[in-house]
C-alpha cells in the first residue's frame, strides 16, 4: 500500500530515521561508555524498542505500569517505572514482577519507602533526585536522600535500594546545545553526588541513571552514571527541532491528513487532523522567534516541509491551515493528503493504536504496534 | 469496588449527573418541537447515547467514521456524518450503509459533490451552511449552495440532497446565556434561510440540523429547522460552566488521580494526571478573569471542588497543582486521591477506553464502554 492509500488521519512513521536516530544516540551513548535506557514513553512500541536498543538485550524506561505489562508480554524484562510509585500500585508492582520483570521503582518519599518495605515483596528501588527541574526527587545534598533509602531497607525489608535516578525535564527550557549542555552536567554532578552519598550511608548504587534527549544529545561527560534514559530521540519532533536536539530532517513522526475543505475568505486548508489527531500541544508557541509551528508544520506526502503553511487552528476533528494567498489552495484540492509533523511526538502518538511504517519512500512496508492507557 | 479502589488516572462517570443533563436537553428541545440528534463524539459511547436518546430509537451525530462503525455494531443506524467527506472515504461509508447504516453525510464544495455523484452508491448529502463560525460549509446566501446540491444530485445520480447542517462552534465564544441565545438565532436563521433555498431549487430538506450545546441550551427559538446537534452537554466540563452552559455540578466526567509527590518547595501536590490523562486542552486559559482552571479544577472523592486547587502545569505522566500553603500538602499525603474535572470533556475523555460509572455515591456500578481512533 502506498502513504496515500491510507485512511485519514493515519500516524506515519519513518523507519530510516527512527534507526539513525536511535543508531547516532547508541553511538552517542556507547561513546560515553554508559548503557543507554531507552524511555519508552514516546513510541510505546517494541518494534521501536528494539530497534532503540541495537537489537541487543537491554532495558527500557516505561512512564506507565501499561507500558510496563506490554513489554514484558514482549520479552523485554529489564524495566524502570520512572513515575514516582504510590503504595496503591505496589500489588499491580508485585504481579509484574511473579511474571518475570526485573521492575524497578522510584520514589523521593519518606512515608512510601516505609510502605514498600512493609509490603514484604523484594521490590528494588532508585530514590528519585532532583537536579534543578524541582518537579519531583529530593535534592542530592537534601538529609531526606539516606532516610528515603533507609525507610526502604529498613530492617528485614526485601526490598532493597538500586541507586539513583534524575530526569532533567528542565532541559526542554535550554535554547542551545551549549545550555543543555550546562544542564546535563548539572544534572550528572547531581546523580554523581546523591550516588556517593548514598553510598557513604551504606547502599550500593549499580544504577544512576540520568535522562532527557537535549541532555543525553548534548553532554560533555557522563561520567560516574551508569545510564541514561532519553525518550523523545527516537521520533524527535519540532520542539526538539527548535532547541537544537536534532534537524527537521530527523522527525521520523507525522500524521497523515487528507483537505477536507476550503476556507476562500480566510484563507485557509481544512484538514481532517484536528485536536485529537495532533494532539492540544502547543509547546512550540513557547519559542521566542519563528519557531511557533502551531499545532503542527504541513508537509508534502514526500514529508517535506511547505513553507509557512502550520496548522494555526484545531477543533476536535478539524485543523486549519491558514495561507497567505488563496492561490495556494489550488494546490491542494479537495481530497488532496499532506503530512502533518508534530510538536510533541508523545503526545501525538497517543491518540493512536498503531503506527504505519514506511521505508523512507511512497510505500507502507509494515505496521508497528503501540500500548495506551494505563 | 469503591472509586478510591480503582487504579490511577482512571476516568469516572456520576451516572446521575448524565441522567440529568441527557433529560434536561430531552425537555428542552422536546419544547422546541424538534428531534434531538446528540453529537456522540464526546462520550463516543453506546451507554451514554442510550440516556441521550431517553431509551427511545433516535439518531446520532458522530464526528469519525469509527464511530459510525462502533454504533452501528451497537444497532444504532440513524447517523450523521458531521465531518466534510472526501471522495477517499466513499467506499468506507458504502460498506458502512451495505451493513444497514443510514449514514447522512456532508459537504461544502461542489468537487466533492460531484465525487458523490460520480461514486454510484445511494448516499443520502447534507450540505454543510456556514452561520457564523467561518470554519467550514458555505453561507447560506451563498451561489454555491445549490451548485453543491445539484451536484450531488445530477442526473442519474443514486445520490440525493436531504437538507442542510450548520454547526455553531463560535457559540463557544459566548460569554453568557444572552450572547449564546443570540449566536442561535444566527445560527437558526441561516439554516432557515438555506433550506429555503434549497426548497427553491428543487431539493427536499427533510433534515434541517442546527448544532452546539450552548446554542441548544439557550436558543429561544428553533422554528424552522428539524433537530439540534449538541453533545458535550452529556458531560458538560469547566469550559462549558464558566460561559453559562451549566454549572459546577453539572459535570459528570472527573479523572481519578493519585498524589504521587509532594514538593515543598513551591509548595504543591504532584498527580499521576499529566497531559496524557487530562489531555493539554487550556480552553480554560482563554477566558478572563477567574475562569483559568489551567488544566483541571482538583476535586475531593466525592467530587466536590476544592478552593482554588487547579492543576497549574502537566507533563506527560505528572499534573503539579500549586498550593498558596505548605500545611495544605497534609491533608493530602502521598497515596491520597483526588478527582479532576476537565476543561474540555471530548479531549479528556479520548485518552481513555472505558468509564467507571458511579451512582453518585462512592461505590462503581457499572463500567462503560468507549471508542477511540479513526
């Protein structure tokens, strides 16, 4: 089948770019002589997954015990559940682990380290630090860093303290690749320092993990952590483009959309891709300059960008791509299919069960399955 | 099972509040004198339109031929269509109708009109009017509104003109009962006016359908057209309470989350609801003074508000709500839950494939399903 055969909206992936980007970060991170976690978080598919990890064994990052289920059906055991855990999920936890997942947990709480000790199963556990985001973790010099480990392993407790683990979400705010830069080795000093408090206290840390593709693109030195878990790389989207983690070449993600009509007054393209298909993401409209893309940039079924032409407006079902001349929707009759790439790939993706793989060309050559929910 | 049981994000429906709100619409448009055709892209859900039609046969509005296909499998056949059609989708809705769809479909413009025409297959075409919200359809004044339908119905055509659609997504412009009244009229007269029009050119106008919840809300007149289309009205959401459409208490759709961290730093509360599980819908944000619920007003477990407790910023997995106080962060440790009410139902509800049904009280009675995708 062909791109333009497919229905409309259909989510598009490109299976060339999906591999160099995940071949330049393997390469990237092997350089740095680290394992590298993939956060599965943005693709939810293990077709990506293994391509992500060089189709060698390896670990991923989930965001969701969903996620977690459906790689283990796959195979793939080895597994970080980057959310701050609550003791409500600790039997959902346990069960995935009688399947045979090697499920790591984090938390940066006193009262759930006390709850996963007391709950008797041999959970293994990362204290989550924060390294300037200050969304969650303690910070690496906070005293709440060896209680949380010791709540966890307190005395005849099976479960056991892993180490650490940092995002550092506050990377997206870097506008450089020089200021990510500053921000991955803030956030490695950080790993680094709560990894040797922890072990001044007595814990063994085999993991310190640290995160986020502007950081993992752009460090110095990842020296003295044992992992990094980038997510978005795989896809890359405009947001990334915008910071400086990759090129609008690398978007591997787009949606496909067919003209659903057109508005000779404003002017402007309806499509069929609204709200639900791009998603309400609007992370590009934070970027000072000419980096707003709207809710999406509109590209040729080739994949190439169409200069100016975003898409300004959504609707649950309908996006609008307003035009500066309306000689512009001759172009693009009635029927005609574009392709949508995203601000957020993650985000975008949600919104559907599957992904429609080509090979770089017109052709669909397989479909890639994805988990939702939680 | 008891809410506070159910895994987190979860998505809860108080079956009460959509009895009311699905039997309020009933009587009010029973009071028009007109059928009531409930746009089903908000709950996309068989339970929901069997309250919405008051358990009598009826038809309904559907914005994904997904839906169609879901409805119909549920024996519901009476269906609109209200997205434009392309000609790439003729074959899907001629399968649709050859399982016994009576699938009503519609367009603004005479290419697709002859597409129509052109395909063979009996389709019943309802040309979409522009009434002011300057989206899609043609204005009902408009030369080419019967150029559309003779298209559609041009000799030996299997094809044929059944009336007029106009939607009404400027009445969420609307800042009051008045103003909203005001778009309905608008709204009303325009497709007045373009059955008229259609009349006068031949064609029959068996359906004439106006749409939107706050027009059907408010509208102090709807003599004219055949049936009204809104459908967040089920629901309801905070958009919806804070331009006059209902209240607080109306809205029966919340998003069980989790406290998963606390940061006293900021102060605030972390969620296990992030953009995912609410969506990033901030239609909220573009109201003036108090009606900013960033991106949903935090609830206790019974549902009721809690005073100025909004989730400030989401990212994928995490929902921050600010605290004006550190000593608010006890009354909700770590492992507490809450319920967040929606900006925007339709987007919210969309993450997820079922609702867990409440009887008002604490207890879940039922499980609803939904449909998703394209």
């Amino acid at each position: 089948m062909k791109i333009q055969d497919l229905p409309t909206p259909s989510l598009i992936v490109d299976a060339p770019r999906v591999r160099a980007n995940t071949a330049a970060m393997r390469t990237r991170i092997d350089g740095h002589g680290i394992s590298l976690r993939p956060h599965a978080k943005t693709a939810k598919s293990v077709d990506v997954a293994r391509l992500a990890l060089g189709g060698e064994p390896g670990g991923l990052t989930v965001s969701t015990l969903a996620e977690a289920d459906y790689f283990l059906g796959h195979g793939i055991t080895d597994l970080v559940y980057a959310v701050c855990v609550v003791p409500s999920k600790l039997d959902a936890v346990q069960a995935l682990m009688n399947r045979g997942a090697d499920l790591k947990l984090i938390t940066d709480n006193v009262e759930v380290g006390r709850a996963i000790a007391a709950h008797g199963a041999p959970f293994r556990v990362l204290v989550e630090i924060d390294s300037g985001e200050h969304r969650t973790g303690v910070a690496a010099a906070d005293s709440a860093l060896p209680e949380i480990a010791a709540a966890v392993a307190a005395g005849g407790s099976a479960a056991r303290i892993d180490g650490g683990l940092t995002p550092a979400g506050h990377s997206y705010a870097s506008r450089s690749a020089a200021e990510a830069a500053d921000i991955a080795e803030a956030e490695r000093a950080a790993a680094v320092l709560a990894a040797e408090r922890l072990r001044t206290a007595g814990f063994a840390t085999p993991i310190i993990s640290v995160g986020s593709t502007p950081t993992a693109t752009h460090a110095r030195s990842l020296a003295g952590v044992t992992e990094a878990r980038p997510g978005v790389y795989v896809f890359q989207d405009l947001f990334q483009a915008a910071i400086g983690s990759c090129g609008l070449d690398d978007i591997a993600l787009s949606v496909l959309a067919s003209v659903i009509g057109h508005n000779r007054e404003r002017p402007a393209l309806m499509l069929d891709a609204g709200g639900l298909a791009l998603s309400k993401d609007r992370s590009t409209g934070a970027l000072e300059g000419a980096g707003d893309c709207g809710f999406g940039l509109v590209c040729d079924l080739d994949g190439n960008p169409l200069d100016g032409m975003t898409v300004g407006n959504v609707h649950q079902e309908h996006g609008e791509v307003r035009l500066g001349d309306a000689a512009i929707l001759e172009r693009f009759p009635v029927g005609a299919k574009v392709r949508v790439l995203p601000n957020h790939a993650c985000m975008t993706a949600a919104a559907y069960d599957r992904y429609h793989v080509t090979d770089g060309g017109g052709e669909i050559t397989a479909t890639w399955t994805r988990c939702n929910g939680w």
